[in-house]
C-alpha cells in the first residue's frame, strides 16, 4: 500500500480482510510502499512518515499479525532500489509506455510538461509547480518524471525479489502482474537461469463500497468514511449520505437498488436486508431512520476495530518495533535474491 492518506471502510472490506485470511495460506509480505508515494507525493513528502504508521495500525487492527506475516516500509530494504536499477537495464521502453495506467494519468494531466517543452526547458520543475499553482497529489495529475514511468519497475522488483509465487489484486492491477512476469521471463531468458518465478495473480473480489455522495468510496472524491473516524464523525457522514433521490418523504415509496445507504446496509446489516427493502418500497421506513439503523449497525461493526486502533495509537514504539524485525526478515530474503542476481549477472 502507498501511504497517501487515511485508509477508509472501501480499504477494509475490499483488501485487509482478504489479507487476514492470506496470511493463514501463504508466507505473506505486507509492504508500506513509501518510495512508490513519491510518484505523486514528491513536492511534498512532509505527511508520508505519519502515514506509514497510520496504515500498519489499520493492518493490526484488521487483523494481520506480525508473527504470522512480514511487515516493512519499502525504503528500508534497500535492495529493491537496486533490483529496481538492475531490471531497468533490460526492460524495453515500449513496455513501459503501453501500461494502461501510465497512459491514463498522462490524459489526466493540465499544463505539465508540454509547457515546458514548448520553450522553458531551463525552468525547473520546483519553479513549474509554484508557476501554475499545480497540486500534485490533490488533483492527481502528474508530470512526466522518470519514476512514475518506472513506476513498474519498481514494483516488479518489489514483487520478484521475494521470489513471490503469487500476488493478491485487483482487475486493474492485472497488466503490472503482467509486465512483472514478462521482465521475469526476459532476466531468466538472458542470463540463462531461472532466478525469479512468475508470480500468479490471486484475484481479489473488490466489493464497491459507496461513499458518501452514492459514488465509490474514494479519497480523491472526499467522501470517504474513514477507519481512523470517531463514532461521532460516522455517524455525521452517514447523516448526510446520499439516498434514493426519488424518494423525498417518510411515505413515498423508495427504490432500495439505486440507493447507497441500502447498499451498506447488505454489507453490515445483510439479516435485515429483506425487510428493510420492504419498507423502504411502501414507505414505511424513511431515509432518516433507514440512516439510523446502518449507524447502529456500523457503529457495532467497528468497535473491536477501533479499541483495537485506539490502544495502538497510545503505543507508537510498538508500531516502529513490528516495522524494524520485519525489515530485518525482508533485508534476510533480499540480500539472498540480490546475491544470485549479482552472481548470474556477472557484477
């Protein structure tokens, strides 16, 4: 995970409870990826440190146990730089460009380089950012550095130098596993010897958790319900949460399928589903109490999840320790990998 902000409900549901159950099949190794924040985050990388703290509390408090599994901030193991370093050499530049993802934030970006590719190639890109006032991270748009272009690279390099035989995502994530595997078969190929696997995608059903405004829960959309938010700050969200916007009183009748709160009530209140749906179509039930009761619900939901986080928060050392004996578990695994790729590489 990239430590960006605050991880939200769409986070738990959709990623750490799939995590907690790998855990208990495979050799997991839960990664902060701080140097991949810098992609977006390099103008200012002030909130990262806070962030990767925040997100290993989320990880404990969801469940994942460093006794069963590997957790580790990326810049710690400095071995991926150089796995990374090493595969750029031998990845054509064309893989790179075609990456969806790569091509997508490209067409999201305003200004950028093209302005400095129409005469201020002497201006720096400190001195672009305070000239068109650009957000980096805010606003997801992106200049055209070197990093986000390698942005793959690097995370093959995550991947391959654990030697993974597997990896947990997302449909969208497919064409990076698949660039991973392919800069894997070209190191195997050229230095003649199977030194990394080709990791198998573990696809990973992301239930669409609505936010706020009916849309996907989203940071970039700012209507997220955040795990780190007090009983009181959800139960102010979930107050102003969209909801069928036909139905504008108690007695008119409601359409359950179109409305975001109904959706979260079939992911914490699923046993009451029927008959809410029910009421909700003879306008019986209205929008406030609907609301109501999905507070009630989440509220309990969460509540062994956020002891659990409060009492975390109170011990910040213990935070740093589980990080420190994970890097020194990773740096073990990547030190061996990086062994046998100096060796077969002749360096």
């Amino acid at each position: 995970m990239r430590p960006t902000g605050k991880l939200h409900l769409g986070h738990l549901l959709g990623v750490l409870e799939n995590w907690v159950k790998l855990q208990d099949e495979y050799d997991c190794y839960y990664m902060v990826a701080d140097w991949h924040a810098l992609t977006s985050e390099y103008a200012d990388p002030s909130e990262i440190k806070n962030d990767t703290r925040e997100i290993v509390v989320d990880w404990l408090s969801a469940g994942l146990d460093p006794s069963k599994s590997t957790f580790f901030v990326q810049s710690h193991v400095k071995e991926h730089a150089e796995l990374c370093l090493l595969l750029s050499m031998i990845v054509p530049l064309a893989w790179l460009e075609r990456c969806p993802t790569y091509k997508e934030q490209l067409s999201e970006i305003s200004g950028g380089d093209e302005n400095v590719d129409a005469g201020k190639q002497s201006e720096s890109f400190d001195q672009f950012i305070a000239r068109t006032n650009l957000k980096v991270a805010g606003d997801r748009k992106y200049l055209r550095t070197y990093g986000f272009l390698g942005y793959p690279v690097l995370q093959a390099a995550d991947i391959l130098i654990y030697r993974a035989d597997a990896v947990p995502v997302g449909q969208d994530q497919l064409p990076h596993l698949e660039l991973c595997r392919e800069i894997s078969r070209r190191f195997n190929h050229l230095y003649s010897k199977k030194v990394f696997p080709e990791p198998a995608s573990l696809l990973t059903p992301f239930p669409k958790i609505p936010g706020t405004d009916g849309r996907k829960m989203s940071k970039s959309y700012n209507n997220c319900i955040y795990l780190s938010d007090s009983p009181e700050i959800m139960t102010k969200k979930i107050k102003t949460m969209f909801t069928d916007q036909t139905k504008l009183r108690k007695g008119d009748p409601g359409h359950p399928e179109s409305c975001p709160v109904f959706a979260c009530h079939e992911i914490y209140n699923s046993a009451q589903t029927g008959k809410i749906s029910e009421e909700c179509k003879s306008g019986k039930l209205g929008c406030t109490d609907c609301k109501s009761i999905l507070t009630e619900k989440l509220l309990k939901a969460m509540e062994q999840f956020r002891n659990k986080r409060n009492e975390l928060c109170r011990h910040p050392e213990k935070i740093d320790g589980i990080l420190s004996q994970g890097a020194e578990k990773a740096r073990s695994a990547a030190r061996e990998t990086m062994s046998e790729v100096r060796q077969v590489m002749g360096i």
